[in-house]
C-alpha cells in the first residue's frame, strides 16, 4: 500500500482522465471522510504532457510513459483510460501482473477481452472495476450484481449510447433526416467525427455483452449479439409510431428463461425497438441513459443518469476507486468477482437466434401506388403466417412515384416476417428494401 | 462461521419474512452460483408456528422465542422482521452483542435508534444492513453509499412511500376525494387498516432520515424534519396542478450546500409537491417508489422500483444477506460504515428551517365570493413581498356558499407566504384555512 492512504495512477489524461482528476481533487474532503483515510492521485501517464488540462499537476508525477507507473509501489490501482484494444489490454494485463488493481471505462476493450483480463486478476487476487463502461455515471452494475443478487434476472433492457438517443430524441421532436440530426449532434459534441460504433449499436453491444453476462452469468460473448443501428429510421417511423402511441429508441435487450427441456436459453440483442410512450423508458430524452432491469423477486426497476461525459464518467470511476481503496485499506481484495459470479462458474449459454424472436413487428415496405399493391403484400404476409393488425398506405413524398406502406403485424415468429418480407422485397411493386422495427411492450 | 455456508436466522416470519424464505429457497441456485457457497436459512422465529406460509419448513428449525436463535453458532446473520421500536432495539443489540450480523427492514426503527444500533456494530465489528428499509427492492442506498460515493451530493428527491402514491395517482387520475381512495387503496391491499403512518408522512420521514444522513453525512435527525401529509389535499388542487403542467407527489427532500461562511447547511423534508409533469418522477405512478438523486459530478440520477412488497422487499433483505455473507465467508465484515460515512465522522448538521425556504407556491384560498375579495387577497400577499404570478376564482362547488381562489406565487421565501395567509385567512371572507403546495422544478 502507498505511504498514506491509497495511491492511484492514472494512465491516459484526456477528457475522462481530467475530469477523475478534478473529482479527486475537488472532492477530496468528502472522499477522506466516507473513506476514512485519503485517496491520493500519485502519477498520471499521457503521451501528451502539454495540454493544460485546467487541472494542479504540481505534486504529481506526470510522465509520457506508463511503464514506470505500472511498477511504483505507491500505485495501488491503475486507471486505464487510454481506451481501444491492443494497447489498453497490454496495460491492463500488465498492471494485472504486476499485483495492481485495475478501474477502465473502456467497454470495447472488456466486451472483446473481458475474459482473459478477468481470469488474469483472479489468478493475482486483485480487483478490476469498471461501473463507468457500462451507462457511465449510473451505478447500475452496482445494482445488478449486488443490489438484486438474490433475484432471477428476467430481463434487461437499456438506452445504453447517449449519441444515438440523442439522435432520436431529436429526430422524433424535428422531424429531420437522420444525417440532418447527426450533423448537429456532431457540431454540438454529442457525436463523434467518425460515428460508426455509436450509429451503428456497436457501443451499445459493447455495454450489452457485460450486461447480459452479470445479469444471466454467462460468458462474455459480444460478437454473437444481433446488433442493428439507427441509419436506416426515417421521419416517417416516428411519425408512424407517435400516432400509434409508441416512441423508437435504439435498446440493449438481455431476456433469460429456462426451457421445458431444463435448457437455459438467454437472447442478447441491440435494435431500434419500437416502446409505449408512456413507459419510463420512453421518456429518457436527449442524450441520458436509463436501464430497465426486471428480477424475479424485485419486479421492474431502472436505473437512469448520464452515460457519458467527463464528470459522470468520472464520477463512476472515482466510485470504483473509493471500493478497491476500502479493499485494499483493510488488507483484502477480490471482494466479489468483476462479473458477480465467480469466473468458473459462468456459463456458456447459447443465444437465441433472432429469427425465433416472438414480437409484434412495425414493417415500412416502399410501393408504386396501383391497384392490388396492398393485396399483394397481405397476400404474402399470409401465406407465411404473419397476422396483420392494420396496414395503411402513407401519402407519397413529394416527387416520390411511389408510397410507404405502413403495417403493424399481431405476435409472430421473427422468421416467418423476413420471410414474407423478402417475397414483398421481390414484387415488382416494391421500390426499396422494406424494414421493419420489432416492438416490445413489457418494459 | 455456520458448518456449511453462511447461516441465516430469521425472526418475524410474517409477509416479508415469508418473502425472504421463498427467495432463499427458490432461487437458492443462482444465489450459491454468484456466492460460490450455500446460503442457509437455519433457524425461524415467530411467535405464530401455525399459520400455513406456503413454504417447506421441514429442515429449519422454527421457534416461538428468538433467544436460541440469536445465541446459535450455525447463525451468522440475524434478520430483523418484527417491526415496531422496542422489541426490535433490543433483538437487533443482543444480536450485535452475540457478534452476529443483522439485516433489518425497519426504517422506523433505524431512523429513531440508529445511532445506537450502529454504533454498538461498530464496536462489535458486525454489520448492520438495512436496503430494504428506503424504498424497498431497490437499491438505492448502495448506489448512493458506493456508486455515488465520489460525489458531493446536491439532492436527494423521493417517492418513498407506495401507499401514498397510490391514493395520489388515483386521485389524479379518478377526481375523487382523498377518503373515497384512501377505501379503495385499503381494500385493494395498498393502505393498512390504520393508514396514519403512510399518509402522515412519517412512514416517508422514517426513510427520508436514513437517506439525509447518508448523502450528507450527518447524524441521524428523524425528529426535526418537517413533516406533512397528504390529508389536506382535494380533488382541484390535482385539476389546477394539470392545468398548470404540473403533478402533486409526497416527496422527501433533501438538499445541502455550503453557505459563503462555510457553514454546512442541508435540508431535509417530507410534503406534498408540485412537480413539472414531464418530469420522470411525475410518472412515477401507483405503488411504485423512485429516488432522483443529484451528485455535483454525476448530475442528475434516478432510481425507481416496487418499494414495498413480500417479494419486492425479501429482495433487498436478501441482497444484502449475500453482501454480509461474502465478508463471513472470507473471514471479514464492516467493509462499509452502514451509513456510508464512518461514524465518528459523521456531523451534526443544521436542518434549515422551512420558513427560510424560497420556492414558488401555490396557495388555495376559500372566500366568499363578493365584491372586493380579490383585492383584499392580494393586497395582503402584497404586504409581506409574495409576488403573484396568476390568481383565479374557481368555480364554487355545488352548494357552496364560498369559492376557492387559487393563486401561484412568484419565487418567495416561505415566512413570507405564511405571514400572508396568516392575515388572508383572518379576513372575514375567508372561510376555511388556506392551504399551500411547494413547487420543485430542478429535480
């Protein structure tokens, strides 16, 4: 243990990385007391020693490399905020090795590699925290798998990416284009330059994967995850949806249940999914987080907060440290495994296929308005089984020669509605690839 | 330690007591998967041996007295579910004296002895949890002990009481009388025969000491909280509360800050509350309970859930059960002071009178309706400097001789609006006393 109290290093010192400075500094009185003894930030490592970062550095060892900071003996815990894989993974195993416990708010980094860090740090007894990869400043790893340990997680559904709800929340409230809104998200900072991992739910996979892993105790598995993004919504679905009494928001889902058979089958998913406006859930707007999570015991909770930014990530960094430091401080660690269920005991679950999702679905299918169009593609929805509740044939855009054909199917098998689809998608009345966005009620 | 696992003895094996059983039964497989060892329910005690709970208690020791019970070896953990002051002091200190650890749901109980209870575990080295205490199966004490521990809190805003919040949804949503619903809340299972604590705002109070003292850490200070039900209410206040954009909810409130002489100031207090109805508290209906809790490097957070319940609260009773037993397990306890603040730190704070408040109010007025009132009313607001933002005579009620006045204030400081409806309502016009809602717009 550092000299007095417990010493923290801090590898990566940009916008997260300066606000857990801030929160270490700033808070430092409140953190002592509930402590019982002080949290000290001992040396920062950053490749970029010049940026003024707003922040006192005096009294701090601050180097451009990490390296002597992972063997300091007044490191007790390594923060790793340099985000990515390759080298956030070489750190981490590193500071691992080196009997240091480690906090990281890098998602993409444990939902890829999670296993092996995670199986490093029980063999050297130390602890791997990481509350702030998952809906940032929400506590709500916290809560899963320890607030409702004693529960049979039935369900988990999140708003897990603050850009793409964002993105909705204004889409829904302008009626603009997709790339209209992105462009603004961008220029005021709630997108990134390149935003393909936020747009296209890989940032929510990422989330996802460690979701559904503390919620059923499976195994890390996030390239099994069914994930769509938000590029292909257009004004017309919220509209569509607003007057059905539905909002759209890009969701998280972990569904787990035990078959007749005995079999524990577990569903992982990441989608634009179609929620009644007045569930809570529906009503997270801007760029906030929220995690709806249902336990056998507890019933619906949710958890709700900033899922990203400077201080709430920081806050849930800082949060992680305070836990190890009481840890450490008493002369123990490892107190509960990263994931809630020791690593031997998790199991490798299969994920359910998306086609043998039962749900009611929202079908947007683009057709030349002649006569027979909308018999034709009831015709096709019945032939492979899809009920239809109502189909309804949109006004044309302006200059378009064809016509959105809006239709809201009864509770069907998800394959049999891809069926249908790809006979619709081959009639010759059918101008675009048609899409369809899944429902879900019990929030 | 008990021979095999960690032990648990139960005393109070009514509703939750039953709850807790179930869980520990039914779900005694992911329990012992996340724990990696059994949780054993080894000894019961309730004066009642009779009544059929549902529950296979064949293996389990089951007695009339709790005296073995909290003397046996194979007990490590005591659950408190007797309810009440007396009784339950005294089990919960023989309990810490014997070296056990204890599990409560008694907030009536934590919030007027708490001190005591938590200084004797401290001095024994046990743990005292009590999650299930404030706001049932969720976890919100953890998430504000540990997950939001980094941050100075700011405020704390509560639907705490499930009871209450029924008979306002209801009364919102039905236009009926408080007594009307509060038969119907009685007969459906959601109010107690003798509702007083619920509807007093006590049961609220109870929960809203234990939540101050945690996010400020300050002493316990149940008593001088000010306190107000939801008797006084009426069927207009929730019509001008929508007209205006507004819900009435019985919210605990607490808030700190530190004055510009340094001086630490919280306040804490449990009332009837206007809240913009978009926010996500104002959707927080029926039984449910939900906490927004603002941290100055999280910002805003919310938690919501089931806050009472057999199985809602066997949740969070058992939760913490597998907190406690993982400490027995590796030969530890008292990771964590129970208020989250050790408790030789923790500060006697001044609560802020509530005649120093500053809010807008709404203010509801009964006047006979002649010539000349109005003025009379809103020259004596004039008086003590209460601007008025709108004032508007109401429809009289059928029968009725006089009519209500409903005015909103502009920001004022409370001692102002009570000086001015001193003056209002010993005008002759008046006829019944005035009463006031305070607005909360920052949640």
């Amino acid at each position: 243990m550092a000299s007095e109290g417990v010493g923290v290093g801090l590898v990566g010192f940009g916008t997260i990385g300066a606000g857990v400075a801030k929160v270490l500094i700033q808070n430092a009185d409140v953190i002592e007391a509930r402590l019982g003894f002080p949290l000290r930030l001992t040396r920062i490592a950053d490749l970029d020693l010049d940026t003024d970062r707003g922040i006192d550095v005096s009294g701090i060892r601050f180097d451009a490399d990490g390296q002597g900071l992972l063997a300091d003996p007044e490191v007790d815990i390594v923060i790793e905020l340099v985000g990515g894989y390759d080298f956030a993974r070489k750190l981490c195993l590193d500071a691992i090795g080196n009997g240091k416990h480690v906090v990281t708010a890098n998602k993409a980094l444990l939902a890829v590699h999670g296993d092996e860090i995670f199986a490093a740090a029980r063999d050297a007894k130390v602890d791997v925290a990481f509350e702030a990869a998952v809906a940032g400043g929400i506590p709500v790893l916290r809560a899963i798998r320890e607030g409702l340990a004693a529960n049979r997680i039935v369900s988990v559904y999140g708003i897990l990416n603050g850009t793409t709800n964002f993105v909705l929340t204004e889409m829904e409230r302008t009626g603009a284009d997709f790339e209209v809104v992105l462009k603004q998200a961008q220029e005021l900072g709630y997108a990134e330059a390149d935003p393909t991992f936020d747009v296209e739910g890989v940032d929510a996979a990422h989330k996802l994967a460690l979701l559904t892993s503390m919620a059923f105790g499976s195994t890390l598995d996030f390239k099994s995850i069914p994930t769509e993004g938000i590029r292909g919504l257009l004004p017309l679905d919220f509209e569509a949806a607003d007057e059905a009494g539905y909002r759209i928001k890009l969701l998280g889902i972990a569904k787990g249940r035990t078959e007749a058979n005995g079999e524990e089958v577990i569903e992982s998913r990441v989608h634009p999914t179609l929620i009644p406006k007045d569930s809570l859930l529906a009503n997270v707007g801007g760029a906030m987080n929220a995690v709806a999570v249902r336990g056998d015991a507890v019933g619906p909770t949710l958890y709700y907060g900033a899922g990203a930014g400077e201080m709430p990530t920081a806050s849930a960094v800082v949060g992680d440290l305070m836990e190890i430091a009481r840890e450490i401080h008493r002369g123990s660690s490892r107190r509960v495994a990263p994931l809630g269920t020791p690593e031997a005991s998790l199991k490798t679950k299969a994920l359910r296929n998306l086609g043998d999702l039962v749900s009611r679905y929202y079908v947007r299918i683009e057709a030349v308005d002649r006569p027979g169009v909308l018999a034709r593609i009831a015709g096709a929805l019945g032939e492979h089984g899809v009920g239809i509740e109502s189909i309804t044939q949109r006004a044309a855009e302006t200059g378009e020669a064809s016509v959105p054909v809006i239709l809201w199917t009864h509770e069907v098998k998800e394959s049999a509605v891809r069926d249908a689809l790809a006979d619709i998608d081959a009639l010759v009345d059918v101008t675009e690839r048609s899409s369809l966005i899944r429902i879900e009620e019990d929030l």
